[in-house]
C-alpha cells in the first residue's frame, strides 16, 4: 500500500440513528451536513497474516469494510465519472477503541499501531450491494451490507475529490455500522465478501508485537488543535486533557515561495504559522524526560 488511507465516518444508517440526540447538543446542535473525514496513517497499515496488536486495559472493536483503491489521479470528480478513476476494491478492518464523537474522530482511538490491516485488490466492479462478514474464531460475529450505507463509493470518491486530488494507490474505507465486533488477544479475525480474498489476522497483546523500525519512505504530518490557550477560549471549547491531534495528508504539502491555492467555494481562508517536531528515529511510548533524545530538529 503506497497512498493515503482515508476514512469515513457516519456513512452508516445504524450509526446516524445511534448519535442522532446528540447531533443536536452543544457545541455543533446540528447534524454534519457533509462527509466525517479522517485518516489512517502509516503505523496503522497491515497486510492480512499481520498481528492487530491489543493495547492492555483497552476495549478493541473490529470494523469490517470494504476500501476503494484510487486507480488515477483524481481532482473534481463527479459521481458518473468516478468508476473511471477506481482501480478496484479491497477488504479492510478499520480496527478502533471505542469512540465518544464522530465529529472529531480520535487519533487515540483510530491511529493505533496495527489498526488498519488491508487486503489484496479484487477484480470486483460494483460493491453498492455487498454483504460483508466477520468471523471470530471460525464462527460469524457480524454481518451487514453496503446497500445501508448513505454514500456510496462513486459518491465517496466524489465528495474527497472536490476538495483534496487523490493520487494513484490512495485508498477509502466506505465505512461501518455502529455495532462493532470487539477482540480480544488470541483472538483470529476473519473478514469475508464475495469475489474478495479473505483478510485474517491474528489479535495478539501489544506488549508481544515487534515494531518496525528504519527510515519511513512516507512519513506523517501530525498535528494539534486546541493547543493555543487563547484560541481555545475564543471558540468557547473546555481545552482537552489530552492533546487534540489530527492529520495533514500528503496532498496538503507545499514549500517555499510556492502556491497556495484558494477554493472557489470559500468565504473564509487564514493561516496559522507553526514550528513543527521533525521526528529522528522510531519512538514509541516515549517520556516526556527522553523526548528531545528522538528530536532530529525543527522547521
């Protein structure tokens, strides 16, 4: 897998109806209008055989569906043209602890190592009416079609396209219902359509998987919201206890003295001057006393 993950929430019937009440509470006091975008990063990419790593004291929650593999690059794409722009299907996890909102979804819960296993592309034309299965030890745990999402994979690839240009290899997960599998370690996952190659893997604790280390050919762009006192006052937000983190996708990079682009669709546009952590070798549960030993510098 050489491209970007992106994800989708609220793009199950089961999971509007579950949050609907709280749709209409503070902060937001409306439903989303438009798609629940996020990202699966690097760390979270395995292929079927691979461990789905089970943090300790955590409630891990399997989500089977289906990813759409971007076949070319794509920029404003309507739904009629999208099947041009797809280069098949494959079945995903979109493995996750639970989540307390959909509006933001949470790095915490969704960008864990391990978290995205992926399987292998399927000549498959049409996946608007696909019954997806999950196994658990041999027995099915779940099933549920993609005849219930509220987008489908055309209007996916539409909606992205509009705002973000997919490249070659970027993949979407469609999405999945509210009511989740949960793992536990010893566990094996089996997820199943027709016209697809299985995607198993094993659950095994966290403390038992190895990491991979060396130079990463496609390194993420992590960063905080809310983490300016002011800024988090001025929007009337209770500033998280925990660092508010969400993703720039690769589409996003741009250097010196080169453009950025305004949308046509917008009224408002600013920018934000940051200083960014450039990361200097693999870390992982690292203290704050050790931090700056991973620290390669600044930009």
């Amino acid at each position: 897998m050489k491209g970007t993950v992106f994800a989708v929430a609220l793009n199950h019937r089961s999971q509007v109806d579950a949050w609907r009440d709280a749709f209409n509470q503070p902060p937001y006091n409306t439903p989303p209008k438009t798609a629940v975008w996020f990202i699966k990063p690097r760390n979270t990419l395995i292929r079927a055989g691979d461990a789905i790593p089970h943090p300790e004291g955590e409630q891990v929650l399997s989500g089977a569906t289906v990813a759409l593999i971007v076949g070319k690059t794509a920029s404003k794409v309507s739904p009629e043209e999208a099947a041009d722009y797809i280069a098949g299907y494959a079945l995903a996890n979109e493995v996750s602890l639970p989540e307390e909102s959909f509006y933001r979804p949470a790095i915490k819960a969704k960008c864990r190592d391990g978290f995205c296993p992926l399987g292998e592309l399927a000549a498959v034309d049409n996946v608007d009416n696909l019954t997806i299965i999950t196994e658990i030890n041999g027995r099915e745990a779940d099933h549920w079609n993609t005849a219930d999402l509220q987008r489908n994979a055309a209007e996916l690839l539409s909606a992205l396209s509009e705002f973000a240009t997919l490249n070659p290899g970027d993949a979407i997960l469609l999405g999945t219902p509210h009511s989740r599998v949960p793992l536990q370690p010893g566990d094996r996952v089996r997820i199943l359509a027709e016209g697809f190659p299985a995607l198993e893997n094993p659950v095994v604790d966290e403390r038992d998987v190895a990491i991979a280390r060396g130079a990463n050919p496609h390194p993420t762009l992590f960063a905080l919201g809310l983490n300016y006192a002011d800024h988090a006052s001025e929007l009337a937000f209770t500033p998280p206890t925990e660092p508010l983190v969400f993703i720039k996708a690769p589409n996003t990079f741009n250097g010196d003295n080169q453009t950025s682009v305004r949308p046509d669709n917008v009224e408002y546009m600013h920018y934000e001057a940051e200083l960014v952590v450039v990361i200097g070798k693999t870390a992982r549960k690292v203290s704050e006393a050790e931090a700056m030993d991973f620290v390669a510098g600044y930009t």
